[in-house]
C-alpha cells in the first residue's frame, strides 16, 4: 500500500513540476516582436500571458482533485481492507447457521452505508476540484472580452448620440 502512495505522490510532482510557461514566454515574446497594423501587440501579449496564467491555474485545480481523488482512493483501499480482515474473522466465529446469517446481513448493511457514504465524499471532492478549476477561466473570460479593445486599437466611444 505504501508503493502505491508514493507512487501517487511521484506522479503529482512530476506532473506539476511540467512547467508550461517557459515555452509559452518565448511563444508570446515571438508574437510582441511581430507589427501587425492596428493591433497593439503589447496589449495583445499582456492579455494572452493573463490567459496562460488563467489556465494554469485551472490545471493547478484539476490536478489538486486528481491528488485528492487518488489519495482519497488509497486511504479507502486500505480501510476496506482492514474492515474485510476484520468482518473475516467475525464469520469465522458465528456459531449457528442463524447466527451467520445474521452476521453476514448486518455485515452487508454496514458495506452498503459505508459505500453510500465514501461515494458522497468522492463526489464533494471532484464538485470542489470543478469548481475551482471553472472559476479560474470564468473568472478572467470577462477581462479578456475586456481587453479587446486595448488590443485592437478602437477608440473609447464618446458619449455624443
């Protein structure tokens, strides 16, 4: 159990330590050399960085609830295992056919609440990974419908009808 923890743990830090910016500075330093008439470049790259830096974070979220979720399954790995040793030795000892009956029914209503239960804690995990990965882009979507503007050069519109 303890390989498959840290081989979780591996794989997050490998995937986080995938650092996306530094190709994507030297991308956007490509396109702020280039003059495109009525376009301010500037503005352009200014808002593309503030893009990248959005979905970054969104990834940053994503991959948060991916560790979460994995961490979450390995901690129940290990307590269903725990509990199946444990429900194991139970049975061994019920005496009368009654009396494992009644072992193995209270056994399955108990898997069955404990099932319904670690399913509602999976689901508050990845609604909360969701969640924080959306606002990250809904968050910067207005600003940059917003700097439209700057970018392709208009100007401010008058208050005159």
């Amino acid at each position: 159990m303890a390989d498959l923890s840290q081989q979780l743990s591996a794989w997050s830090k490998a995937v986080a330590s995938m650092d996306m910016t530094t190709s994507s500075e030297q991308m956007l330093n490509m396109i702020a050399a280039l003059k495109v008439p009525g376009v301010n470049m500037d503005a352009l790259v200014a808002s593309q960085r503030d893009n990248l830096e959005a979905l970054n974070a969104a990834n940053q979220a994503a991959l948060e609830g991916m560790k979460a979720v994995g961490e979450w399954q390995a901690k129940l790995l290990q307590e269903t295992m725990r509990e199946l040793t444990a429900a194991i030795g139970k049975l061994s000892q019920s005496g009368s056919p009654q009396q494992l009956l009644a072992a193995e029914s209270d056994l399955a209503k108990k898997a069955f609440a404990t099932a319904v239960g670690q399913m509602q804690e999976l689901t508050q995990i990845v609604i909360q990974a969701n969640q924080q990965a959306s606002a990250a882009i809904a968050k910067r979507i207005p600003e940059s419908l917003g700097e439209i503007k700057d970018v392709l050069k208009l100007p401010e519109a008058s208050g005159k009808a």
